[in-house]
C-alpha cells in the first residue's frame, strides 16, 4: 500500500487542493484511492465538510471521514464545544478500510502541531496512519521558514518525509515561488515541488 499523509505550515495553505490533485494523478495512473480527512472542523451542522467532499470527488469514492466539527478552530477545541472527545481508536478503525486500496491519501487538519486531544496532535495521527508525510505550505514570503521548520519537527517526531509542496495562486510570483522552492531544497535536502508542475507522487 502505497499513501501520503498531507499536513501544512498553517490552515488554508492549500492541503486539499493539492490533496486533491494527487488524488486525480493517481487515478488517471489506473490507482483506486483511498482519500480520507478524519478530521474536519468548520462544517456545517450535521453535514459533510467541504474538504471531504472534494476528495470524494476526486476519488470517484464514498465521503469519507470520522468526525465533522462545526467550529472553525483546531480540532480539539472545536470537539470541546460540541461536548466530544476525538477518538484515535475510532479513527484507526475508519482508517483500516484503506487495507484495500493500492493508494491512500490521509488529509490532516491544519498544521503538525494543531491539538486534536488533550495529549495528541497532529503527529501522532501521523504515526497513526504510518504514511511518509508530504508538507504543504504558501509559495510566498514566510515560506522558507515555516516549511524548514515544520520540516524539522516531523523529522524530529520520526517520521518520513515525502517531500514539500509549495501551493502557488494564480496571483502568485512564480518565479518567487521557485526560488523559495530552490531555497527549502538546498536546507532541508528533501524534494520540493511547486504546485503549477506538480507529477504523480501518490
């Protein structure tokens, strides 16, 4: 079983759109996916996130997800205002239905060290999934630093890194996006990609 687990440097860098296009590669490539975000906050009461339905859509699957929250906030907070408490076991559980999909591709909320327990984070729904992680981050100013250091604790944590892609806007410098992309690979030695130019990683 072949997978990514997508993070970011901080929320709405663009997780699901590139969560999404890989998720197409990997289709076109003759893959069935298993595209999962076990987490999402912001949704609608009762009602799927947006995020998860575009990785279903992207998938050709079934919606898929564990827990939709309705407060824009970090998942632990978000489950303390509905009265919940999230569950890794339930989680694990969900996440076992990937047994039988060639790739799997596991959308976090928000960035590494966002709280989904009182004693667990992002990383540990990473060790969770045991899928090398691929880092999402701006293309922009701030990107360098914020992708070295989500880079440097995901290594420190122990866990693999896939690579970094860097999500760039049509409203974006590309050739800014580059350089920074440049600038990431020479520091942290890991592949750097730009989203404009992104091949099938999945």
């Amino acid at each position: 079983m072949k997978g990514l687990f997508v993070t970011g440097t901080d929320t709405g860098v663009g997780k699901t759109f590139v969560s999404c296009a890989l998720v197409r590669a990997a289709r076109v490539g003759g893959h069935r996916v298993f595209a999962f975000k076990p987490i999402e906050t912001g949704c609608p009461a009762g009602a799927w996130g947006e995020d998860q339905r575009a990785l279903a859509e992207a998938s050709g699957d079934v919606l898929r997800g564990t827990y939709r929250l309705e407060q824009p906030a970090a998942p632990l907070v978000a489950a303390r205002a509905e009265g919940l408490e999230i569950s890794l076991d339930r989680i694990a559980a969900d996440f076992a239905w990937a047994s039988s999909f060639d790739r799997v591709l596991v959308e976090a909320a928000g960035g590494w060290r966002v709280p989904i327990t009182a004693k667990a984070d992002t990383a540990d729904l990473a060790r969770l999934c045991a899928l090398p992680v691929l880092v999402v981050a701006r293309a922009g100013l701030g990107t360098i630093n914020h992708s070295l250091l989500t880079i440097e604790a995901v290594q420190r944590d122990g866990l693999e890194i896939a690579g970094v892609v860097l999500s760039v806007h049509p409203e974006d410098d590309l050739e800014f996006a580059y350089s920074n992309a440049d600038e990431i690979r020479a520091r942290a030695r890991v592949e750097v990609h730009c989203s404009r130019e992104l091949r099938a990683l999945l």
